[in-house]
C-alpha cells in the first residue's frame, strides 16, 4: 500500500491549521495588549484634533521679568559663543527653579546684546530673552490646556525624541495587530460569510469619501 503524502494527510493539515492558529492568536493579543492604552489615546486624540477648534480652551499666559544675580552676569559677560549653543549650567539651573520650567542643554540663540531661549513643549509654547548688558530676564509661557497637551502627543509636536520613538514602535505594533487579525480573519473566513464584505467595506467607505468629498 502506497503511503499518504503528508502533505495531503488531514491529520498533518489540521496539525499545521492549528499550529499557524495558535501561533497568530498569540502574536495577536500580544500586540492588542501592547497597543490598548497608545490606541486609546490616539482615537481619543483624533476626534479632538478633529475638532480642536470647538474644544480648546483659553490659553494661560504667564509673564515675568527677573534679574541675574552678579556672579552669573560676570559669568555670561565672559562667555562668547558661536551661533547657537546652551546656556551655562549654573544659569541654566538658576533660571530654571526662577521659572519652573527644565531649561538644560537646549540650544540658544546668542547675539552680542541678547541671548534668546525657545522652550516650546506639548501643550505649551513658552521662551525667554536675556539683555546680556544689564542681566534683565524676559519669560513667557503660554499653556493651552490638557486637550492641547493630549493634542501635541498625538502630532508628536515638541515631545523630544524619547516619545518619538514609542510612537514608531507604537505603529509597528499595530501594524502586526492588524496584519494578524488579517490572517485570523482569513482562517475564520469559511464560518463568517459577512468577514470579506465588511473588510471591503472598510476599504471602499474611505476611499469614495476621498474621491467625492475632498478637494
């Protein structure tokens, strides 16, 4: 008797259907997990970017005039910078427990009468301008709220590298959420006569609106 080839066997099929099964619902709710909370937010924050003019709310501006101590205005006389550059640890400090605001390593803007300091953050915009001859600090800060702040994570707008990078590893962890839930969707496709409908549904729905509605 001739043997059954294993690839025809119903046995070995049905073996391989379930390990590939068991294999995507694994990476699939690994993914979910690892998604839930960042896809939260990011729907969340869609639908008030999406109307952000309707729901934002007043801006609070915050403006102060301060001046150097001696010891830091002799110490910024005798600094001569090229183009941009920090400002010196001991005045970085110094001004940032004046305004309650990191200042750090960010680069400023140095010219021989001012020194300019751009602080923008998700949510907020705030800056500083230093006359370098009397020592006199300018500083304003304006915050927009919450929903601007949830609004900047979703842009990635002013939140550094650190966030730029959860976002691409955000995105590629739902890309293998959705190509997985593909592949489910495959495999249960034979129960759930309405499974490729629905996925085409989902295709043709944004692509009339694009077609007929944007221009």
């Amino acid at each position: 008797m001739r043997e059954r080839n294993a690839s025809t066997d119903p046995s070995s099929r049905q073996q391989r259907r379930g390990f590939w099964l068991r294999t995507l619902h694994q990476w699939h709710w690994i993914s979910a997990a690892v998604c839930l909370v960042g896809m939260l937010l990011f729907a969340v924050t869609g639908i008030t970017l999406n109307h952000a003019a309707k729901i934002e709310g007043d801006p609070q501006v915050d403006t102060r005039a301060l001046q150097l101590p001696d010891g830091l205005q002799q110490a910024l006389r005798a600094e001569q910078p090229d183009g941009d550059a920090p400002l010196p640890p001991a005045l970085a400090r110094w001004l940032s427990d004046a305004v309650e605001l990191s200042i750090g390593a960010r680069p400023a803007e140095w010219s021989p009468e001012d020194i300019y300091l751009s602080m923008p953050g998700p949510g907020r915009d705030a800056w500083l301008a230093i006359d370098r001859a009397t020592g006199a600090v300018e500083f304003e800060r304006t915050d927009r709220g919450w929903i601007s702040y949830l609004n900047d994570l979703h842009k990635g707008r002013n939140t550094g590298p650190a966030w730029g990078w959860f976002i691409d590893l955000f995105a590629i962890a739902c890309v293998v959420f959705t190509v997985t839930g593909l592949f489910l969707l495959q495999l249960h496709a034979r129960q759930r006569r309405m499974t490729w409908p629905y996925v085409g549904l989902g295709l043709v729905i944004p692509v009339l609106l694009a077609l007929l509605f944007i221009h």
